[in-house]
C-alpha cells in the first residue's frame, strides 16, 4: 500500500446503453430475469482515489448531485472490500458525477465497480475474480457487467455475462429528459402490465425465453444487424407514463438515427449512428429542441481493468475524456 505520501490514483468510468432489454421472468424474491445487450460508452465519470491517514473513508461529490455519504455505491465498494479482507484503514475519494443519476445509464455501478478493481490492484490482488463479482453482484445487478470491460450478453438478474467478441463501431447520442423513472416503479409496473393479459404475456414470454440462442450463434457484429436487436421491454410502461422518452425516440429518428430506445428502465434515451458528423449533427438538433441534457459519445469495443500509476498512455483513442499522465479509463 502507499507510504506516508501517497499518491493519487485516477479514473474515467463509463456509462453503459442497454441495447436490447427482455424480461424473461421474475424470482420468488422480486428479482426479475433478464436477457440484456449491454455496451459501454465513451461518456465518464472520474474517481479520485487516495490512501487516507485515517480508517474513516471520506467522499467528496461534484457535478450531478449524489449523496456523499454511506448510500454512495462507492462507500460500499469500499465497505464489501475491506470487509472481505480485514482492510482497516480508509480513502480519500472524489468523485465527479459527468453521467446522469438515475437514468438508466450504470453510473453509479461503474463507480462501484472502478473502486472494487482499484482497490484488489492497490493491495495486490488478495480478491480473486470469482470473489470480485460476487461482491459486485452484491452491490447491484449491473455492477459485474463493469468488470467485464467490453460488450456483453446478461442473463440472470445481470449477473451471468457472455461477452460478445465482434462489436460494431458505432456512435450514439443520449439524451436526458428532466425526468425521474424510478427502476423498481418500472419493474413493478411491468409485473402489473403483464397481468393484465396472462395468456398473451406467457406466449410473449415464452418466445423471450430463448434469447441467448436467439441473439448469440447468428451475431456477426454488422450495424444493421444490431440496429434489429434493439427492444426494450421496459418501454411498454415508461412510455405510456412519460410521452416525453417517445418524443425524444422520435426526434432521434427525424434526426437520422439508425433505431433509437430507452436505455435500462430510463429515462434516458440513446440514438444510434454509424458516422461520427451524423452524430454531432444530430446532437445539435436534439439540443435545440430543449428536450434534455444531450451528449454525442462513440462506443468502447474493450476496457483496460489495469489499475496502474505512473506516466500512462490514454486508455482508449480519441479524446472524450482527456486522460493524461496517471488517469486511467477502466
């Protein structure tokens, strides 16, 4: 671990779209069953993290306001990994919220996740891999897709990940609406929706239920074959609920998006591109139309997980963010 004066380490976290979003069945615990295409993009958060002098880890918060207190995703990161190996000293962190809260887009579990890897790398790897995703999986559904570094195929609750090798390179803009979704409201209503027509929703659901067979063998990373995959289920109750993530959908399309969706249980909505100009055009006119905080982002094929400092090479091409010397984009 660091000496008396030890240094910073850095961080940009991704977000992630879901591209395809189908609910394959619910537990006997409220958790439901999944089948998701996950990707993540190029736009970040930034950890600041440091050894402290005391035990007492310490957060501080900018940007999208988060609590800086023991409810942040990151103190529990810190919190499952010092309880899993006797750490008993703190950290000074600082985190600067650049993704949206609560909008469907994982920031939060890709702090957690950073926070995790940085952690097992500080100390020497004490946590093995198997250990590492079953304390993110404790964290939350999507936190283990963020240790995964690339595109992914979820199942389960999230927790079972098969990464999807040939990923196209595409280009997205997201939009946030100023509003609020809650994810265990979109889930519930979900559960009432499908109620409503047992016979019909078990049809529905049992052609769902194959989704890995259906999306897997035949994937051969071709935009347009992606562009087909895109479903959300969760839209059937957001939409009706909240016009405005159908509106934004629309926009997107008139603004020349391949296919356009809500992303997790919302209320962010992505639109996808295959040319980078298209993309910024198409942000450009998102943004005069006041429907939300725009951002125009490209995807990430692969994440680096080494957690390393010292003079670095940026992670990733291009320059959303910058990463200088000793930041790091997991």
């Amino acid at each position: 671990m660091p000496g008396s004066n030890p240094p910073s380490f850095v961080f940009h976290t991704p977000a992630k779209l879901n591209l395809r979003l189908k609910i394959t069945g619910i537990r006997e615990n409220g958790y439901h069953d999944l089948v998701s295409i996950m990707a993540p993009v190029r736009l970040y958060d930034r950890i600041e993290l440091k050894s402290g002098a005391e035990k007492a880890t310490r957060i501080t918060c900018s940007g999208f306001p988060v609590p800086d207190d023991e409810s942040n995703l990151v103190f529990k990161a810190v919190r499952a990994f010092s309880s899993c190996t006797g750490m008993d000293h703190g950290f000074l962190i600082h985190l600067t919220k650049n993704i949206p809260v609560a909008a469907g887009l994982g920031g939060g579990s890709s702090d957690a996740a950073c926070v995790l890897m940085a952690l097992n790398e500080m100390c020497s790897y004490p946590v093995s891999k198997e250990k590492m995703a079953q304390m993110a999986l404790g964290l939350g559904a999507d936190v283990p897709f963020f240790l995964q570094g690339g595109p992914c195929l979820a199942r389960g609750i999230g927790e079972i990940l098969a990464p999807i090798q040939k990923w196209p390179d595409l280009w997205y803009v997201i939009v946030m609406p100023p509003i609020a979704v809650s994810t265990a409201w979109a889930y519930a209503e979900f559960d009432r929706y499908q109620l409503k027509d047992a016979e019909k929703d078990a049809r529905e659901l049992e052609l769902t239920m194959d989704q890995h067979n259906y999306i897997m063998p035949d994937f051969r990373g071709e935009k347009s074959q992606l562009v087909r995959l895109l479903e959300n289920d969760l839209e059937r109750v957001a939409i009706p609920a909240f016009p405005v993530i159908d509106t934004i959908k629309t926009l997107l399309l008139q603004a020349g998006a391949d296919g356009a969706l809500m992303s997790g249980s919302g209320p962010s909505v992505f639109g996808v591109f295959q040319a980078k100009d298209r993309c910024f055009q198409a942000k450009e006119f998102l943004q005069a139309k006041n429907v939300g905080k725009v951002f125009a982002v490209d995807g990430l094929v692969g994440c680096r997980q080494a957690v390393r400092h010292g003079p670095l090479e940026p992670a990733f091409g291009g320059s959303n963010p910058p990463t200088p010397a000793n930041e790091r984009a997991h």
